[in-house]
C-alpha cells in the first residue's frame, strides 16, 4: 500500500515568481515562497499573529501559467503533496528541505488590472495538471 500526503496551502507570495528550466532536458520549473498567516488565541497576552513560509515547486505548463500571471504579495491557493529532498554539506551537516510540489494552483483575490468598482473580489478558476493537458 502507498503512503499519501496532500497539502492544502493558501498564502502570499513572497516575491515574484522566476521561471526556470531543467538543463538536460528543458523542463520548465518555478519555485514560490507563500508567507501564511495565522491569528493564535493566547489567554494571558490576547491574540497573537505568526508566520510560516511555505516554499512550493511548480513544474511543467503550470509553472509557466505562474510565472506569467503571478506576482508578489498575490494570494494563491496551492494543493499538491509534500516532496524532501537530503543534502549533506561541505562540512558534512545533514540539511533537509521539504516543500509542497504544485499539482494545482488557485489564482485568488485580484490583479491591480483586474479591480473592480464594487470593490467584489474576482476568483480565478483552478489551474491544475489536468487542466492544462488539452
């Protein structure tokens, strides 16, 4: 039986994506960091704000849709599974990186472009792997 992971992430991007491609072969990647905000209940000091920085890999015409329409401070919803990848160090540390590796991407609130008189917030459809595929 395999094992299964599934991340649900929804946050800000921290700066602006960069498009990248895979030498040998051209694949097409991106990496994004999402600042995730949270309000935590604490009795004696009142509410009290935290951030996590969620790093996300994003591969193939995903990354490209990203690259192209996303930018710093963006808000975006990112479902996918956990990937860790293990390095040892020059100095033979163990270092270990886990990061959610896209399988869709929601483009949430809205482009500056995109503002609307009302002041409604526009959702973007769900750009995912089998969407793009067509």
């Amino acid at each position: 039986m395999n094992d299964y992971s599934l991340a649900i992430v929804v946050g800000r991007l921290t700066r602006d994506p960069e498009l990248k491609y895979t030498n040998p072969g051209g694949i097409p990647y991106l990496r994004m960091t999402l600042a995730v905000n949270r309000q935590i209940k604490s009795e004696d000091e009142g509410p009290k704000k935290t951030i996590s920085f969620v790093d996300v890999s994003v591969w193939r015409r995903l990354a490209e849709l990203c690259a192209q329409f996303l930018k710093k401070g963006r808000v975006v919803m990112v479902v996918g599974s956990l990937s860790q990848s293990r390095s040892i160090e020059k100095d033979g540390s163990a270092k270990s990186r886990v990061e959610v590796r896209a399988d869709r991407v929601q483009f949430l609130g809205q482009r500056e472009a995109e503002a609307e008189p009302s002041g409604e917030t526009r959702h973007r459809p769900l750009i995912g792997s089998d969407a793009s595929e067509g």
